[in-house]
C-alpha cells in the first residue's frame, strides 16, 4: 500500500504513547515522581546512580531543592544535603529515570510520522499537518515534563501534562487510521445516524471522564501533601467525600450503559459482525468497572491503579477508531467500505 509506511510509522507512535502512560502511572502511584529531582539530568548525571554515594552533592544546586520543597508544602529549611542523602530512594529513581528513557521512542516515532508524511503534503495536506501537530503535543508536553519536576508536581501543571497525552493519542489515533491508502469503514445495514450519535457521545464522555480522573489525582495529590508521611488508608475516606470523586464514580455507569447501547447496535447492523477496536471498547470498559470497582470496595492497590490510568488512554484511541469507522451517514451502510 501506498501509506503503509506511514500508517506504521503513525501507529508504532501511537503504542510508544500508551506505553508512556501506563509507566507514568506507575511513577505516580508509586511516588517517584521526585525520584528524579532535576531536570534533564536525574540527581545530576544523565544517568542515575544506583546507590546514594554515586551522587555528587557538590554539583547540586540546594537553593533549588529548598524552592521546590517549599512549592511542594514542606518547609525549605529542612532541605540539606543531609536530608536529600536520606530521601535519595533508588527504586524511585530508577523508575522515574525508566519512565523518562520510554519517552524516547514517543519522540523519535512522531518525528518520523512527521517525516514520512511530507510526500502527502498536495494529495493529503491535512496529514502532514495533523503529523506536524502530533510531533508539537510530543515537544510540548516534554517541556511540560520538565515543568512537572520543576514545579513539585503542580496540580494544574500535572492536569495540563495529561490533557495534551489526551490530545496525542487522539491525533496520532486518526493518522493511524487515515495513513491507509483506502481508510476502513464498517459495513452495515440501515443508517448509520444513530451509531454515530451514539459512539460520538460515548468518545465526549470518555474525554469528560478522563478529565475528571485528573482532578482526582490533583486532590489525591494534594491530600499527600496534607497528610506527609501518614499512610495512605489513613486519609483516603477523605478523596471519597469528594463530589469530584463521586461524580468520576457514578458517571463510569452510564459510560458502561452508552457501551453496552454501542456495542448492540453493531452487533445488529453489522452483517460482518463487530470489528476488533468495539469489541476492545466494550472488553475495556468491563475491566475498567471492574478495577474501579476493585478501588471502592476491596483496596487501593497499586497494580490496579496502573492499570485503570493505562487502560483509559487504550479506551480513548479505541472510541476515536471506532467512531472514525463508521460511515458518515450520507449513504446507506451498506454501501460502506468493508473493515
């Protein structure tokens, strides 16, 4: 195929971002976010020792640590080299260092999207700039990075960081499908209006969720601050009695309810059966119940913290492609391009 290149490329930068995702929330549930302390360097070497004597104090900038500290609630007097000799934690390291290196791929598989869509600048232009725009969400939100560390995991910094991940995976998402020389489209009977109502609510609600699943990590986030060095269990109650909290909770229901509607009425209309990105969607939003169910009722257990943060960002290329192949209503399904 005449895309075939591109729509790898596109889609390599796609899987590189879900990654990303899934191991930034592994950074966020395990508290390693600060594990490296600066910026591009981690503790002042490009790469991080293993052991706390592998660091020279004597290169750190302490005026620095004490602003952050400050930015972060805690009092900047009690930073030293004393006290950053004991916070050195190698596993947090390690795992904030690992989380920077898979951000790499992201970077290197947008600039060659961006690259490879240069032939179709005449014939397909808006490609070649949805492909500039991907390779700009990917420079930004590593500056953006940058700024979380800098900034002591600021609330609306953190906030802004995973919205233009949102809006990554969405246009990386649509180059995928698009870069195919003949774009899929599902074949089925009857119109297509009611489907497309009905997937396009389902991809506004899974954007609105999202969004909501970030303030709560900014209140949990906050609440840690509050509580420094309480346990977890201790102060949790309090994220629950949050109307955030509460509406992130029950909205997962009619997110379900809006799946289930979805996915029946491709079941009914499409002769071909169901494609695999609506069976993903409905899989994913099962599991996604189930862990948040997890959540409310049993424990707040890390693994399954990872999971429901990186399978939200699979749920949301899974919705954008399933509304994209959709036929656009104007003809009857089906006369649509099989899947």
């Amino acid at each position: 195929m005449k895309f075939a290149s591109y729509q790898k490329l596109a889609a390599a930068a796609l899987v590189s971002v879900l990654i990303l995702i899934f191991a930034g929330a592994t950074v966020r549930v395990t508290g390693a976010g600060m594990g490296c302390p600066d910026w591009p360097t981690c503790w002042g070497l490009l790469i991080p020792p293993t052991h706390v004597d592998g660091v020279d104090f004597g290169k750190l900038d302490i005026e620095k640590f004490k602003r952050k500290a400050e930015r972060m609630g805690r009092d900047p007097s009690t930073i030293s080299e004393e006290s950053l000799r004991a916070e050195f934690n190698p596993r947090h390291v390690w795992t904030e260092f690992t989380n920077r290196l898979l951000a790499l791929p992201v970077g290197f598989l947008s600039l060659a999207t961006f690259i490879a869509s240069f032939r179709f600048r005449k014939n397909r232009p808006h490609l070649f700039w949805l492909s500039f725009t991907g390779l700009l969400l990917v420079l930004t939100n590593a500056w953006m990075g940058a700024r979380v560390v800098y900034s002591g995991i600021a609330p609306g910094v953190l906030s802004t960081h995973l919205a233009l991940a949102m809006a990554l995976i969405s246009v990386l998402t649509y180059c995928a499908w698009a870069g195919a020389e003949h774009p899929r489209k599902v074949k089925v009977t009857g119109s297509s209006r009611l489907m497309r109502i009905t997937v396009s609510s389902l991809l506004l609600m899974v954007v609105i969720e999202g969004i909501l699943g970030t303030q709560i990590r900014e209140i949990t986030g906050e609440l840690a601050k509050a509580h420094h060095d309480s346990p977890k269990e201790t102060w949790i109650s309090e994220l629950e009695q949050s109307m955030t909290y509460f509406i992130h909770r029950s909205f997962s229901w009619v997110l379900l309810l809006t799946t289930v509607f979805a996915y029946t009425l491709a079941k009914r209309h499409q002769p071909d059966g169901t494609s695999p990105s609506q069976n993903g969607v409905l899989g994913i939003m099962i599991a996604q119940m189930l862990l948040g169910l997890v959540m409310a009722q049993i424990h707040i257990y890390s693994w399954v913290q990872v999971l429901h943060v990186g399978l939200a960002g699979v749920l949301l290329a899974l919705v954008f492609r399933w509304f994209l192949i959709i036929p656009d209503g104007k003809r009857p399904l089906a006369e649509a391009n099989g899947r």
